[in-house]
C-alpha cells in the first residue's frame, strides 16, 4: 500500500522526519509534561539546573533507546 510518505521527494522524507523528531522533543520537554504529576516542566529544568541529568545525558538516552528499537 502507498503511502503519502511515498510520493515525497528525498528531501521532503527529510523533512517530514526531521519534523516529527522535533514535535516529538517538544512533546517530551514541555507539552507530556504540562500536567505530568510523575515529572512537571519545572521538575525536569530544575534536574537539569542542578545537574541531576545533563542535556548530554538525556541526549544519549534517546539515542540508546531509537537504536534498541529500530534493531
């Protein structure tokens, strides 16, 4: 079955992707946590602020679990 994803051009797969990645990023830093009583917008700032998990950390989470699951 075709999909719209397949009528895209290389670049437009490319940005179609890029896209979700960011929406999903967005979802996970602010719009997930806007009423998250396990981890509020201000819980995650805070563990970033004091050092609690790093942006590189959390960066490398991401990357450990995208590459678990597209194996």
């Amino acid at each position: 079955m075709k999909t719209s994803f397949d009528s895209l051009d290389v670049q437009g797969k490319r940005e179609l992707i890029s896209g979700i990645i960011e929406t999903t990023i967005s979802n996970f830093l602010y719009y997930d946590r806007k009423n998250c009583e396990l981890l509020s917008v201000d819980d995650l700032e805070n563990a970033l602020r004091e050092k609690i998990i790093t942006e590189e950390e959390i960066i490398e989470l991401f990357k450990e679990h995208l590459e678990h699951n597209l194996v």
